[in-house]
C-alpha cells in the first residue's frame, strides 16, 4: 500500500490602495458561526483590516471567515464555491481542514496538487467527510500556493461535550476563539516572488495598526470579572511567530493542536504559524483594560500607538485604550514543558534511531526556494492521489520525483528534520496526523516518555533539529 505523505514549510513573505481612517470591522459580540453542513463562498472584497484598503480573498465575504463550530462525532458536508473576479489576484482555489486526519477521506483534504485540482473560477467542490474521534480548536484555510496569505481563512472548532479538562473553564464559545494573523498591503501573488518580506500589520480577530497608519479599531474581548474562560488561540499567519501575552494574567495551556495537555501556567507564549492553543484565563483582576500583546518576530516590531494588540476589557470597565504596562515574563513557555494529557508516550521503541522507519531531512533555502535534501517541490499536473487511484503502484512511478515520500503501513516513522539558509525559524505540519515531538528545536534532551502531541512544530534555526515520531 502506497502512503504519501506531505510535509510543507508554512512560508511567504507582500498592491497598495489608499488609506482611510477606520477599519471595517464587524462585531466581535456576535461573531458568524457555521455548522458543520454549510456553503463557503469564496469571494474578492476590499477590505481596510488596519485602515488601509486593498483587495482581499475573503470566505463568505468577510474576515476572518465565519467560525466553523461542531460537535465530536459530526459528519461535515460543506460546498466550496468559487466565485473569485479579480484577475490581479489568484483565481483559483481549494481548501485545507487543518488539523483533521481525514481517514479514509483524504480526497476532502483539501491540498491542491496532491488530494485534488484546485477548483476553477465558477465552479465548486462539495467536501464531506467524519471526525468521529477528534476534538478541539483547528482552521481552515486555501490551500493553492500562498492564496490564504490574502485572507482566505477562519477557525475551525469541535467541541467535546465530555471534555475531561472542563471542570477548569466557565466559557467556551464564539467569543472566546481568538485569530493571530500578519497582514500584507500587497496581494500574494506579488509576495510569492519577493525575498525576505515583513509583515505590515499583526491582526488580532482580523483588526491591528501599522506604523504611520491611522488609529483605526483594535479587537476587543470582553470577560467577566469571576468567570473563567477557555481561550482558543489560532495562528493563521503567512510567516511570522507571535510571543501572545494578556498583561497581568496567567494563561493555563490545556490544548495543543486539538490534543489535550497536563495543564501548564504561563505567562506568555510562542506561537508559530498554524499552531493553536487553548488556554484558560481566570477573569480575577481589578475591573479594568488590559493590553493583548502579540509580538511578531519581525524587524523594529513593537507594541507603540497599540500596535501588535488587543484589548481584554472586564464588563463594567470605561470603553478606553488600557494603560497597563508590559513587564517582561517571569514563566514562558517552553514546549518541552508541555505533556500529552491522555495516553502519553511517544510508539515503538524509545531510543534514537530505533522506529521502524527513521527519516532524514535537510531543509535548505537558496535564492528564496526550498529544498528538501536538495529536491525542491513542483506540483505535479496531476494529484498524486489520482496517481495512485489511477494505478501508479510503485514509488518511482509518483511525480513529482524526489518529493513523494512512500511508506509502509502500520509501521513507527521517526523524523529527524533540520535547517540551514535565511528565514528560521520555519514549522512544519503534517497533514493526517498528530506526532510526538521527542526533541523540540533548539533543546538538546530526547523525550519518549511524556512528550507534546501536536500537528505543527518549529523545525528551528539554522544549527538546530527537531524530531517527531508517529
């Protein structure tokens, strides 16, 4: 049995408009939510998330897309139309159910290239698969190049209605999953081709402010002074990672990409390109306003003029900009600190080099392209799904050659990736699965006893490794 498997750097890098003196925000009180049978609409609409109007890929015409919400067990049919006009931009699409296994729907992936064509101009795609055995916070996004870098996203959640960590939160609903994003006042398709590019603006639920710009809207989340809240943090971003802190308040982690953890105290927390977390936050502070901070590992990034914010404003508080003041954190994450909540161990046996399988892979960055032991990635012009259902039976018959991956079933793969070249530190997602992180970037101890469990991991800077087994 032929099993592909897809592992892509999560990269990009950013057509001007005309500046205006507020953004176009939408209530944050009421956001959209959709269930688990829907019609996504993909669409161009201008838009000005941090008071600068250009273009945009929106889902149902706004941004970020409606919230996805379901329930453990759901079954999901959702049409995907395509109703994309602006021939500046990309104009045709799929999308990607970030998180999900997909097993034995893997044609509902939703990868251009590899799992489908992508979905022409005027034409849709009906998505239907189960998650009978998942739950947690997950996003969706396009899957056509850098196509979401241009607003083509939104959250996905499943709830568990006998979530064994319930007992620690009050609130758990729409208004507490909370969107990072990096915004570009270029297109994508002008980003695809340029080196090196910094994000203009840092979004909280779709609204932030760059510098020299206007003092446009920033987000705002509102609690209740007693009351604990479940936070589900989403990074939807294009490239950077965000150090996300809540002045004066301790955030306990309790979920890392939709699998549950040992509850762990910060006070600040790294978060790379579609990673998620969910943490709690015990509403016990003076009624007030408190700055969300959500740094991005760009040049000259600051919080000045409320830049890279938010705002968590307790009910009763003034509708004002909070004062409160940035200390540097005393307790930040650190991932190997985290610990799989429910059958913890990483499978096979716990020694280097000992898995069944046990992959190498060099990842190198020349001139702005990637390589994977020395093979950059081409899509093929046909997916290598239908390859395989159109009867390639051996691996040396899968295009493109030097990228496909072929392993056996049922077998422990253990991979060791690292990195050379500009642009570190790069995470890497790992569509189908979740795996045990036994070396997180930048530390030198394995752990096969209690490592995190997630989908995306930072595969580090240059001189670092990381390794995952699943």
């Amino acid at each position: 049995m032929l099993i592909p498997i897809l592992i892509a750097s999560l990269i990009s890098s950013i057509n001007a408009a005309a500046i205006v003196s507020s953004s176009q925000s939408y209530p944050l009180s009421h956001p959209a939510v959709l269930g688990p049978k829907t019609r996504l609409t993909i669409g161009n609409k201008t838009i000005a998330p941090d008071g600068f109007e250009r273009v945009a890929t929106l889902v149902n015409g706004i941004f970020p897309g409606p919230l996805i919400a379901a329930q453990k067990g759901d079954d999901f049919v959702i049409e995907v139309v395509n109703e994309l006009q602006d021939q500046s931009m990309f104009m045709s699409t799929s999308v990607h159910w970030h998180g999900l296994h997909q097993n034995r729907t893997n044609n509902a992936d939703g990868a251009s290239f590899v799992t489908q064509c992508p979905i022409a101009q005027n034409h849709s795609f009906l998505y239907s698969f189960s998650v009978p055995d998942q739950a947690g916070t997950y996003w969706y996004h396009s899957h056509y190049s850098v196509q979401y870098c241009d607003g083509m996203k939104g959250p996905l959640v499943i709830y568990d209605p006998h979530d064994p960590l319930a007992h620690m939160y009050d609130v758990d609903d729409a208004s507490t999953v909370i969107t990072l994003s990096d915004w570009y006042h270029n297109t994508a398709t002008v980003l695809r081709y340029v080196i090196g590019n910094n994000s203009t603006t840092s979004l909280i639920n779709g609204l932030g402010r760059y510098a020299g710009g206007p003092i446009s809207d920033l987000a705002v989340i509102t609690v209740e002074q007693g009351k604990r809240y479940r936070m589900r943090l989403v990074s939807m971003a294009c490239d950077p990672n965000f150090q996300f802190s809540i002045d004066g308040h301790n955030l306990t982690i309790i979920e890392a990409d939709g699998e549950l953890t040992e509850p762990l105290v910060v006070d600040q927390l790294q978060i790379f390109v579609a990673q998620r977390y969910s943490v709690v936050l015990v509403a016990d502070k003076p009624v007030d306003n408190y700055w969300i901070r959500n740094l991005p590992n760009t040049a000259n990034a600051s919080y000045e003029g409320g830049r890279n914010s938010a705002i968590l404003r307790y009910k009763g508080a003034r509708k004002a900009e909070p004062t409160t003041v940035n200390i540097a954190p005393k307790s930040p994450l650190a991932e190997t600190d985290l610990h799989a909540l429910i059958n913890p161990g990483a499978p096979g046996i716990p020694e280097y080099g000992k898995a069944d399988i046990n992959l190498n892979l060099e990842v190198t960055n020349i001139n702005g392209t990637f390589y994977v032991n020395n093979v950059s990635f081409k899509p093929p012009t046909i997916p290598v799904l239908l390859q395989i259902l159109s009867g390639a039976q051996e691996p040396s018959q899968l295009l493109p050659n030097g990228s496909v991956i072929v392993l056996e079933a049922n077998k422990v793969v253990e991979l060791t990736l690292s990195t050379t070249g500009a642009g570190g530190p790069h995470p890497i997602h790992l569509h189908g699965h979740t795996f045990d992180v036994v070396q997180s970037a930048g530390n030198s101890s394995l752990n096969y006893v209690n490592p995190v469990r997630r989908d995306v991991v930072s595969a580090g800077s240059p001189g670092q490794q990381m390794v995952i087994r699943w």
